[in-house]
C-alpha cells in the first residue's frame, strides 16, 4: 500500500487488508511505504490510529518509511492511492518497474475508472472516516479477488 507520506492513508490501509486477510484465513504479507521521506520513521497519524481503533484496528506500531526499488522486486502486488503515487513508484523503481504489479487501489472497487484516495492530510477527523470506508471497501475486494485464487490452488495432502 502506498501513498505520498506513509502517515495518513497507506497505513491505515495496510491495516484493514491485514486485518481483513487474517479473518479470512488468507496469510499475506501487507506493508505500506511513503514516496516522499517526511515521516521516515513517525507513527501513522494520530486521526489515522483513532479511526482504526475505533474499528478494533492497531496501528500504532508502524514506522513510516520510504518506497523503494526493491519493493518493487519483493513485493507481487502494489496499490497506490492516486495516480501522482503511480508515477513516482515508476520513478522510483527504475528498471524494476513492472505495471502488471501496479494498480490504483480503488479500480478494485471502481474498474476502470481511476478514482483517487483523497489525502486527508489538510483536513478535519470525517475526511479520515471517509478514507477509513473507502480502504475497507476495496480492500474487501482484494481479499475475495484471492480468496477465489487460494480457492484454485489444490491444497496439500497430509499423510
Ligand atoms: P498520506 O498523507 O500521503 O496519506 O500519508 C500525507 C501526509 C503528509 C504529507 C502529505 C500527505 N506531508 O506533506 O507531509
């Protein structure tokens, strides 16, 4: 998950996929990364934390940090929050970028269309809530998008 600062929405959003993924019995790995180094290090952002716990969500232990190549190398799959987060994880990539990868977080809710995260940074605790609702949204998209690619995957046999 990604976003311009790492404090306000990839958190969180990296926060409800976990959450929802170990309800669903779904072991992936989330992680969520800044483009821009402000808040290397800093705890997501006091409103983020609030709305996540008042929906039974801990954040508090995560630590900004920046997007980087190797992310893009690790990692099989890279929401970003808006389309300036798009160029700049190509940027920063180099010649790791791969577009299969690559994708605004809420095409999974609106295909196509290319909506944005709005960054709550500027604004008062309901932009937080509003964020809170769209990332939950799409990120119950995300799970049963590979809860059915889990479903195809023939399980393995114990003796
Ligand atoms: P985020 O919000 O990208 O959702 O974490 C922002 C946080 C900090 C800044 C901008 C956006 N900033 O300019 O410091």
């Amino acid at each position: 998950m990604v976003c311009l600062g790492n404090i306000c929405r990839s958190p969180l959003a990296e926060g409800i996929l976990q959450h929802q993924a170990s309800v669903a019995g779904l072991g992936i790995q989330v992680d969520s990364a800044g483009t821009a180094g402000y808040h290397i290090g800093e705890p997501p952002h006091p409103l983020s934390r609030k709305v996540a716990r008042m929906n039974g969500i801990d954040i508090s232990a995560h630590k900004g940090r920046q997007f980087r190549k190797e992310d893009m190398d690790h990692y099989d799959r890279i929401y970003v929050m808006d389309s300036e987060n798009y160029n700049d994880v190509r940027r920063a990539s180099g010649n790791s970028w791969d577009p299969s990868k690559v994708e605004l977080l809420l095409n999974e809710l609106y295909p196509g269309q290319n909506r944005s995260v709005p960054d709550p940074w500027y604004g008062e605790e309901d932009g937080y809530h509003a964020v809170y609702d769209m990332l939950d949204q799409a990120s119950r998209k995300v799970i049963e998008k590979y809860a059915n690619y889990v479903q195809t995957v023939p399980s393995k046999r114990h003796p």
